[in-house]
C-alpha cells in the first residue's frame, strides 16, 4: 500500500466563510465522494483545515501499488465542477498508520 496527502485547494482564501449556496452544494458532493473513500477502504481521514491564512481540505489516502491517486483527484466533484477548485497529491513514503507493525 502507498499513502498520499491531498489538498483540495478552494477558489479564494475566504472561502470557508463565504461560499455560495452553489459551493456548498458542490461540498456536500465533495463530502459524498470522500466518505465513499472512506468505505472503500481508500480514505483513512479527509476534512477541513482552518489555516488563518486561508482555510482548504485535505485527506490522506491509502491505495493499492497500482492505482494512481490523480484519477481520484480528477473525480473529486469539487474538481469536476469547474468552480475554482484544485488539489495536489503529495507521496508519503514512510507514512505511519494505527495498527500497522
């Protein structure tokens, strides 16, 4: 298994504090598509970060050798929605998981 960070970089730095209806509704899509991770084992966490100087999202992935985690970054409906959005995946070669040995 690998594990990558992904940040879901929103369109403005305020973002968290004045997103449309129309945003929120593409966050609640957004939110559907990771908890969906989530139960295909493929998300092991994803929320919301408050950085003061701009808040974004974020998850850590664990995937298959195989699969590569910019296809789930392009699917993410956050993306798709041509709003502003985009993500960066970052590798984490030496991640260190809760019941792992």
């Amino acid at each position: 298994m690998k594990h990558f960070l992904y940040l879901l970089l929103p369109p403005r730095a305020t973002f968290m504090q004045d997103m449309t209806q129309t945003e929120a509704a593409v966050m609640q899509m957004h939110a559907a598509y990771w908890k969906g991770l989530m139960e295909a084992g493929q998300a092991i966490v994803f929320g919301p970060v408050a950085d003061p100087e701009g808040g974004y999202g974020m998850g850590v992935l664990e995937l298959d050798d195989q699969l590569d985690p910019t296809t789930i970054g392009n699917a993410d409906p956050a993306v798709k929605a041509n709003a502003g959005f985009s993500f960066e995946i970052h590798p984490m070669p030496r991640a260190v998981v809760r019941g792992s040995e």
